[in-house]
C-alpha cells in the first residue's frame, strides 16, 4: 500500500503550485525510491543536494539498500549515490556487496549498480568485489546481466587483479567468441588486455578463424579484429576472407565481416576485392550479377562502391 505522502506526490509532483524537496520526503525515502515517479524525483534532487539532505536519504536507504539494487526503480537511487555520494556513502554501499557480487551481477537491475560502484569507488574495494567472481566468472562471462559487469570490470580494474578473468579465457577464446555474450567479453580483452593477452587471444581466434566468420557472433570478433586489430591480425583475416570471397559475401554472418574488409583494407586489398566480384570467369559467370540478386551479397556490392 503507498502511503499518502506518495500518493499525493503522484498527483502533485508536476504541477508548478507544489515544489518538492527532499526534506519533504524525510523517512519516505525508501517508499519513494521503489516508485517509478518517487524514484526519479530522487535522482534529480541528489544531483545538487547538500551534504545533509544526502546523508538523511542515505540513512533511510542504506539498511534496504540490497532491496533496492535488485528493485526497478531502486537501483536508480543508489547508483545515484555512487555518482553523488560522499565517499564514506560510497564505500558503505561497496560494503554491503562483499559476499554477493556474483548474485547482483547476474541479477538484471543490480549489475547495472555493479557496473556505476566499478566507476566510482576506490582501487581496492574495486579489486576486493571483482575477486568475488573468480570461482564463478565463466558463468559470469556468459550469462546476460553479467557479461556487463565483467566487460567493465575489464575497462577499469587494473590488470593485475584480474589475472584470473584471462586464465579462464584461456583455451576457451573459440566457444566463448562464437557466445552471444562472450564475444563481448573476448572483444573487450582485444581492446584492454596486455600484449601478452592480446597475443594469446589472437592465437586461438586465428586456429578457429574460418568458423567464427561465419558464426552468428563469431563474426563480431572478426569484425573486431579487421577493426581495430594490429596490422598483421588484420591482414591474416582479410587474406582468409579474399580466398573464399564470393561464398561469403553471400553468407548470412560473414557477409558483414566481407563488408568490413572493403572498409578497412588497403587500397590495394580493396581493388583485388573489387575486381574479384566484377571479372566475369573462364565459365562465362558474371558474379557481379549474383551478387546484386543476393540477399547479403547486394549490402557487399554497395560497399564496395561507397568504399571506390
């Protein structure tokens, strides 16, 4: 049941005779915070509220804290605090994630709050919640709220508290490449991952190169690496790709990874390209013209144009 308080808000809250402040909703903050009106007027009022008027939210939600990462409405509120919070507030509601982290970060309002603490609390609570994972950060990598945490936790934990997110990976870059959320997860280790890391990485990518460009998401590492690559990664993909250009320009998936190689090969690549899906063969096929008839293959032929 809400309160009154409430729902006279929900009647009154936008009408110009009635400004709301937070001291207005003192020990109704946790009511306010699980409603989809209360809680965005929260949001807005702690962007410029002063230090008390935070801490008495604070001390109302911080005992419901947990509920309230997990709620629709509620995780807002605290990733709020996050952003705007002392760092006292901030560290608090780490705090209150040790023991759980694998259960927020799986949990698909709480990782977004795991995703905001990753930005904002110190180097050490940062490595302290990721370490949480380690026994468990495979099914982590593959499940759909937490591919997010762990991409984050890639973006800004330092690298020497994550060892354990690498030796996962580790002999599993294909099945986790050719994941609807793992291929993420190995996109992001490309673009963080030490040198090292990199190289490992691409080491099993180009074994099982041939059947992630035409996998459902295979092919976005591919694209991946063509993209942002190192130059010799890049140029052992397009010159798998060249070898087999018509089939896969007519490929579901790999017609994309086609459509990047125009994109970003050499010019030289490019005319090769260009002339191998114009130059009619010995049998008297034009593949230009299937090509324009095909489903995917049409999208390639206009690249190809675009990228003249």
């Amino acid at each position: 049941m809400r309160s009154a308080l409430l729902d006279e808000f929900r009647v009154n809250g936008n009408k110009s005779n009635k400004r709301y402040e937070l001291r207005d909703i003192y020990n109704h903050a946790v009511e306010f915070s699980g409603d989809q009106h209360g809680s965005r007027f929260i949001q807005q009022k702690l962007e410029s509220a002063n230090s008390d008027e935070k801490e008495q939210v604070f001390r109302e939600i911080e005992p419901n804290a947990l509920q309230l990462m997990k709620d629709v409405f509620g995780n807002y509120v605290v990733q709020k605090f996050f952003e705007y919070g002392s760092q006292l507030q901030k560290k608090i509601l780490a705090e209150k994630m040790k023991g759980k982290v694998v259960d927020l970060s799986v949990q698909v309002y709480a990782c977004r709050v795991v995703q905001k603490a990753l930005e904002h609390i110190l180097v050490e609570q940062q490595a302290e919640l990721t370490r949480e994972l380690e026994p468990e950060i495979l099914r982590v990598i593959k499940d759909q709220n937490g591919n997010h945490v762990v991409q984050k936790i890639i973006e800004l934990v330092p690298r020497q508290y994550i060892d354990f997110i690498m030796n996962a990976v580790r002999g599993q870059v294909t099945p986790l490449a050719s994941h609807a959320y793992g291929c993420r997860v190995i996109q992001r280790l490309l673009e963080h991952g030490t040198e090292a890391d990199k190289a490992e990485i691409m080491g099993e990518l180009h074994a099982s190169a041939q059947i992630l460009i035409t996998d459902q998401y295979g092919n976005y590492v591919a694209q991946h690496v063509i993209q942002n690559g190192e130059p010799e990664d890049r140029e052992r993909i397009i010159q798998l790709v060249m070898g087999q250009l018509l089939t896969l320009s007519k490929h579901k998936f790999a017609s994309n990874v086609v459509e990047k190689c125009i994109e970003y090969g050499t010019p030289a690549q490019r005319t090769t390209i260009r002339e191998q899906l114009t130059t009619t063969g010995a049998d008297g096929n034009n593949p230009l013209q299937q090509m324009m008839r095909d489903q995917f293959g049409n999208y390639v032929i206009r690249k190809s144009l675009v990228r003249n």
